[in-house]
C-alpha cells in the first residue's frame, strides 16, 4: 500500500472507502494523534452538528474527510507521513480573523496573508504537525463557527 509513497502523497484508491486503520497506517503514528484529537475536539466542541463524510476527488487529490451543515467547515486531507486541514473562510469569517489578529499566531497570520483570496474565499491549508499548529486550526475553527460545548 505505501511502497513508492512519498510524504504528503494522498491515497487514491477510489475501491475502498478510507477506515481508521487505513488513516494511521497512511499518516503515521504521530500524525494520526493529531487526526484523532482534531476529530474528538470537533465531536465535544460541537456535539450532534457534524456527519463527516469522506469525498473522493480523483487520482490527484483522493480521498478527503469533509465536516459541512448548510456550509463547509474544515476538511481533513490524510497525506503520506502527515495531514492538513482546509478552511474555507468567506467574507464575514475573514472580519473575524482580521479583528482578531493580535490573538492569533503569527504563523497562522503568515499563512492566511499568504493565502490568495478568490470569490468564494481564502482557502487555507494548514499543516498540522505540532500542538501549536493544532491550536491554530481550533482558534480558527472556533472564529468560523462558535463552540457548543465547553
């Protein structure tokens, strides 16, 4: 399954749909820590909202665990050896961040500066390899949409 697999690479096999055992093998054991405590907090920050599903988007992208209502909210992308978050941030979300810059890390600034805006919004890759990339991806997901649980 892994041979010839370079880091970030994205599983593509579209025959089966992605289960735990496929993730951790896929991301590594340390990244998997953090996919399971990203998942727990979205599940206790807001209990009952989410059913993700896992979205297949072809041989270049693979598979990718989406967590949407009415709107997206992030995106899980499992790569080799690693995993990042997508958050789409529209216009109303993007006043949030701004207001609250001085409060968010100004490696997370960095990235969201960086990041172009197109009509639908800035989308936001945010590799997490690290609690402080962990907290980032929360505070921002919290400006998205606020926490239902403590």
């Amino acid at each position: 399954m892994c041979e010839g697999a370079h880091r970030g690479d994205r599983l593509v096999d579209k025959t089966a749909v992605p289960d735990e055992t496929t993730i951790r093998n896929w991301v590594g054991a340390e990244a998997f820590a953090h996919w399971q405590a990203l998942r727990d907090w979205i599940a206790a920050s807001y209990p009952g909202v989410f059913t993700p599903d896992w979205l297949y988007g072809g041989r270049r992208h693979g598979w990718s665990l989406r967590y949407k209502t009415s709107k997206a909210f992030c995106t899980l992308l499992p790569e080799y050896r690693a995993f990042s978050v997508v958050v789409v941030l529209g216009g109303a979300e993007r006043t949030k961040v701004e207001e609250r810059r001085d409060a968010l890390s100004p490696r997370l600034m960095d990235l969201y500066d960086a990041t172009e805006t197109y009509r639908d919004g800035k989308w936001l890759k945010i590799d997490i390899a690290s609690a402080d990339a962990m907290k980032d991806v929360t505070d921002l997901l919290g400006l998205k949409r606020p926490r239902r649980a403590g």
